[in-house]
C-alpha cells in the first residue's frame, strides 16, 4: 500500500467528520487523518489512554514523556485539553461518549462485523482499546485498502478472522470506494478517484447493494 | 460536544425538558444544586409528568421543593426523600411515585448509565425491603443484588467553574453527584459560577471534560 | 436519653478508634466522637457526600456554602483533605477502605442484622448512605441506648424493624455494656459505669455470651 | 490507612511481595510505569510465581521485561501483550499463562475490585474470543458479558507528587490505570517523583485520596 493511497484513504475518511465531534483515531491510515482537516473543521481528538484534546506530535523541546497517545507515541495537548484515568476514558468510549471512532480493520461484513485485532492461530495476545471502541463509538468508520497484501479482498460475507465485534462498523472507505451500512445492509455510496462499479465489484468479496447518492469525489 | 457558542439563558436550557421526561438534578441537599435552573424550571417551564433523579426533592418551598410543589413530579428516584416532609407526604398521599435507592447504589447506577455498563453485583441492600423485585445472585458465599442503571433525558448539574468548551470544575463538597449525572444524560446542561477562558483550567484538575456537556447556563 | 447518657456512649466508642483509621460517623451520638478523642488519638474523618478530612465545625466568618457533612451540616476541612465525587465516595465505603463506620440502630440482633433506617409502615423513604456503610466499613460500631423510650430492649433475637443489613455489627456500645459479635455470637465483654451483668440482662431482650475480658471503664 | 512515618526505601516496599503473590503495575507501557519499584523488584526479591496484572508486560529487557526475563511471572492479565515481543514467545512457549482482557474491561474490573462491586456486565468483548467460558446476559436485545473484578495482593503505582499522608496527583497522561490500581490491592505502595507538605495539594485536584495508599517509595 502506497503513502499515496494511504492518504487518499485518510483524506476521505476525515471527510466524515463534522465540526465540533469527539474523534478517536486508531493507528496506521487513521493517525494521517489531523493533517488532512479542512481548515473549518475542528475535531477533539480522544486517545483512550486519558487525553481528550490531543494536539500535534511534539516539536524539539517539546518531548514531553508524562505524554503520549494509544500508538505510545509522543503528543502534544491543545488548550483546553483534559486528562483522566483508564477507567474514565472507557467509560466515555462504551458510554457512548465518543462521537466517532476511525480505525483499520482486517476483514468487515456485510452485517458490518469487524475483526481488526487478531489473525487466527497466531497474534491473539493484543487486543488494547479496540473491541471497546467498536462497541462503544457511536460512529465507526473502517478505514482499509480494498485487499489485502496477497489480494484478498477485505469485505467478506462473514468474517473469518477472530471478531472485533458484531454488527459495529458505519462506514468502510478504501482506495476506490465508501461504504455504508444501512439497516444492517453493506451499500456501495461513492466511488472514489477513477474506480468504476465493476472494479469494486472484482475487489469486494461479498455481495452488496449499490445507491450512488454521494456525490464522486473530487 | 462542546458548546460552542457560550452559554445560554437559563429559559432557553430549560426549553429542553419535555412532558414526561427523566430529569437529573445534581446536588446533596441544596449544595452543589442547580438553583438557577430548578428556578428556571419552576417559573419559564411547562413541562410535567416529570420523572425527577435527584438526591433529595430538595427542601419545603426550595429547589426542587417548588417544583414538587407545582405537582409537576410523578416520580422521584432518589436515597433520601426525608429531608423534604412535603416529598414524604406527596408519596404517602400517592401524588408522586416514589423509588428508593441506597445512596451507593444511586450513585453507581447513574455512573453506570454514563459508561455503558448495563448491570452491576453490589452487597448492599441485599436481603432487605429495597432489594424486592431485583435479582440476587449469590457471589462467593455473599449475597448481591443485580442492580441497574439510571439515566436520563436531561442532566442538570451545578459547578463552580467551567471554560468554555464546557470543561468543569466543581469546588468542595458541592461536587456530589454533579459528575456522575453529567455522564448519564441524553443532554446534559451545566448551571456554572463562572466562565474562565478555554486553557485556564488546569488540564489534571478538569472534573468533568466538555465532552459530556451541552450547555452552559450562568448561575443567577 | 440525656446528654450525659450521650457522651458516656459516645466517649466509649471513641476509644474503639485506633491512630490514623479512617472512619465515617452516623448523626446523633457518633457526631460527639470528635470533641471525645484523646489529645493522641488522630482518625481521619469521612464524609459520604464526599470528603475525607473533616475538620471541626466553623467558627464565624468561616462558614462555606459548598461545604458541608453528610448530616448537611456545615463543616471545614483540614490541611490533606481530599474531595470526591459521590461514586467514588461510595466506592471508598463499598469497597472497604473505610476502616470504621460509627453509627446509631433502633435495633441490633444477636446475629449482628442491623436496623437504622425506618420504622415499619412508615417512613421508608429515607435510607441514605446507611446500607452502603454497614455493609462496606471494616469494622461497624453501633451506639444506642440500651432501650427505646417507651422501654423496650434495642438488642433483639431478630430484627422486627426492616433490616439495614445482616451480620454487619461488630461492637454495639449502650450506655450499660460493650457488646462484640464472636463468630456470629452476640458477647458482652465490658460494663460500663456502674452497671452489672443483671442489669444488662435486664435491659437485653435477648440471650447472649459473657466474656467479660476487657476492663471496666474508668 | 495514612503513611505516618515517611517514604521507605524501594527494597523494603518489595519485600511486601511474597512468591504466589498477584501484583498490579501501573503506567501504559512505560509511561506511569513505577520503575524504581520494578527495579527493586528485579534486583531486591525473590518472590516468583507472581500474577502480573498490567496493561503490557513491559518492553523487552525493560520495566516489567526484566521481570520476564527472570522467570518469575506465572501469569499476565493485560490488554496488550504484544508490546513486548519476549512476552508474547513467553505465552507461546507456555513459560506464562496470559489473561487477555479489552483494555476498557480491564480498567473497569480493577476498578470494580476497589469499588466493592462483584461483576458488572458489558456488550464489549460479547460473541467474540474473549467472552469464552464468560456468563452471558442479553440486556435490551444486546447480548453482554458478566465481568468479574479483578483483585490484587499488592499493587505499585507510580504519581508524580504526593504529600505527606499520602494523597496523591498524577501527571498528565501518566494517570492511566495508577488511580485504579490504587484501589484495587491489599497493599498500595506508591513510588512517587516528590513528597510536598500536607496541605499543599488543592484538596479539590487530588486524585487518589491516601485512604488508599500505604507505603511511599520515592522515585530514583
């Protein structure tokens, strides 16, 4: 996966974002998303290790190691930033506190099931915040390529891979499309670039209703 | 959810509460109450039917003493109805519903309703009147009860400071149940003291961060 | 019951109380432990509507409208005193970190069941923080009179008002004796004053053990 | 449960630890992570079989890595195992058992533990790998797990200030589990950066009040 689909990826998923929303971004594609905000659009961004209010990575001099996000990585807090425990913070993120949640997956269904935290047999020793936030967001938006690294597509009739959870994910975007999930059915809403319904058809493993009603991206 | 465009007058906050709603109050008696928005409520409102989840029903003639007064509660949710005799006497008279909680349990369920947690084991109450009607599962040898959460339509909280994002904090023992209704709310509204500029607030010491407040209201 | 009555239970009870024990008081008798503790004798003091660090009442011109007892009833704070939220307060007393909770009964069991809430067919709305306390708090102190004023006996083989809680007292102090629960067994250990075992007997409208170890109060 | 006589030294405070014992470790990776303690646990006790209770076993060769490394962990209840790669071969090879938990039903059981409630139910983790051999109950037409607390003998946490009995304030995004941690054990000890006069914390900002907190151990 190129940086260049990556951020195309990026820069349409922030597309769904409005105003004034509590945004937790997971690792990978969705941690592109801050640099790619319009101007008129700000977000407050939730990292569930206790900081709502996550500002840019940190400057030299600026390296502050009390501060971090969920990736571990050094950030920094905007004005009017706030902290609180581990508790708190997923009581904000099941309680239904955190307007969107944006996040990598390895397989979706067309129910809208994700599974983003294991490969089965192996790598079932990290799950973190994920299962938490799928559940708990009230919005969730996948954000993957369309295949994975051996051509597979990633939207599947049922996951195979080890669940997230059921029914969790709102919208999937990939390199050549939007998803949407509506009344637990998987709607192709958009092409993206030059994609053409029957490239999404080839690249998607998994029947799925088409309703072109948003606009094609520029 | 920040509230994005400074505070509004307390008519317009209480605009809000409809017929029939489930109304947190916060405060442990009079302290920490919303009075500004109970007056409000009382005097700018017509909403009835009321389903009031406070502490208290305030005192005889005070906070929500007025309201109770009005006949506008069906139902009080509360640990400690006592304190206001008119509150006695309108359940024993069947004007008001009434639910007892233990204080405990009153203050986890409302926190339970704000983290998504649909069901908690607490020994207390267990095997006595305010258990009856709830399940008993036996942990360990001990008796718990299945306790569930409280939540509302609509929170009214009191703080001493907010900034405007609506980030709050609470001063003293008038903190209370402020917190925890804040969480629980379809929309929450926050009487406040003061508004201090967003960043004065120091960011360890922020009670309740602007996500789980809609509106600010000035105190009167 | 006079105020020498009072202060004798309520003195009593005060030496149960050991340096730095944090412990929450009930209104009535409880509430004159403080001006009866030795010079030696530091407990930090809890109050249920939240605040650990309760200092003596206000003098004038130090009364604080946010600050206040669970009675209601104005308070001040002392230096290290910490505020919290009533979940968290709750989740002190629930989750036994209170090490003392002292508080009046209009009746004790010989099984240690502990009723101080309401009065049958009436007043039932009105429970407070009592059930969390007796439940939660390490050790529970009951002060009362021995009797009620029309009489009758405080200490029962079963309580007839609607229980507090069961098997929660551990030390019941009266203005005659010192009782302590043994292996659910109801022991008197102590006289008080001038009182004599059949005097106890007497005012005890239920069987209990004698053990009578402790010394006699000055 | 004050500490009257002053912070003691790191290889005291781990002498509270005793083979078999399930100990909690603060911090999000390193971050919060009471390290002084760690080290004189590694360097200053013998106690093995030890139950870890934190969110990462460390990094390799760091923090809890180093206790990794000596064998002496017997079993990881975390929500990332992943972070240490030693960690994960250590499972893999059936050198510890691992108990992986959504970080958010992590927190909320510890917290649980410390708050005196026996089981709490969650829609997270429901109809997936975690919730095997879990007790389900469907609430609302949402199935959910009965999550039980999650207790400890000893718990090591890490702030950065404390005062002299105890209370203590957290740092920024070094909060994380510490405060839950706190609650949560038998025993709390708290390495902290500094000890300031009683009275010096804004009662209102303290985070752990020091009811919980029994030893202090300065960090070095």
């Amino acid at each position: 996966m190129t940086d260049d689909v990556k951020t195309s990826i990026a820069a349409r998923a922030a597309r769904e974002l409005r105003p004034g929303e509590v945004v937790n971004l997971g690792i990978g594609i969705p941690n592109l998303i801050p640099g790619l905000l319009g101007g008129g659009t700000t977000v407050f961004l939730h990292t569930e290790n206790g900081l709502l209010g996550v500002g840019p990575r940190p400057g030299e001099g600026e390296l502050d190691p009390d501060l971090i996000d969920a990736a571990k990585q050094p950030v920094t807090a905007l004005p009017g930033a706030a902290y609180f425990d581990s508790a708190q913070s997923f009581a904000m993120i099941r309680g239904g506190h955190i307007d969107v949640a944006v996040l990598g997956a390895l397989q979706v269904s067309i129910a809208g099931d994700i599974a983003n935290w294991a490969v089965p047999g192996k790598d079932v020793l990290g799950v973190g915040g994920a299962m938490d936030l799928v559940v708990g967001a009230r919005r969730v938006i996948v954000t993957m390529t369309a295949t994975s690294s051996t051509g597979e597509s990633k939207v599947v009739p049922e996951c195979t891979y080890p669940l997230t959870a059921l029914a969790a994910a709102d919208v999937v975007v990939t390199e050549l499309s939007v998803f949407r999930l509506r009344d637990r059915a998987l709607v192709l809403t958009e092409l993206l670039g030059d994609a053409t319904v029957d490239q999404v058809r080839a690249a998607t493993g998994a029947p799925f209703e088409i309703d072109l009603e948003d606009r094609r991206a520029a | 959810m920040a509230t994005a465009n400074g505070p509004i007058e307390p008519e317009e906050a209480v605009s809000l509460i409809r017929s029939g709603d489930t109304v947190m109050v916060g405060g442990f008696g009079l302290v920490g109450a919303p009075l500004t928005l109970i007056d409000a409520l009382v005097e700018h409102s017509d909403a009835d039917e009321l389903t009031i989840v406070s502490n208290n029903i305030g005192e005889p003639g005070r906070g929500l003493g007025k309201l109770l007064r009005q006949g506008r509660i069906k139902r009080g949710i509360s640990s400690f109805f006592t304190s206001n005799p008119e509150a006695v006497a309108a359940v024993n008279a069947g004007e008001i519903q009434a639910t007892l909680v233990p204080q405990g349990t009153f203050a986890e369920a409302i926190r339970a309703a704000g983290a998504g947690i649909a069901g908690f084991l607490t020994p207390v109450g267990a095997g006595t009147l305010l258990a009856e009607g709830k399940e008993e599962h036996v942990v360990d040898g001990v008796p718990h009860v299945l306790e569930r959460p409280i939540y509302a339509d609509v929170a009214l909280v009191n703080a001493a400071r907010a900034d405007e994002l609506g980030n709050l904090w609470y001063r003293r023992t008038a903190r209370n149940f402020n917190p925890l209704m804040a969480t629980a709310a379809r929309v929450t509204i926050a009487e406040v003291g003061e508004i201090v500029s967003t960043g004065e607030l120091e960011p360890e010491s922020i009670h309740t961060p602007h996500l789980y407040v809609d509106e600010l209201v000035l105190s009167r």
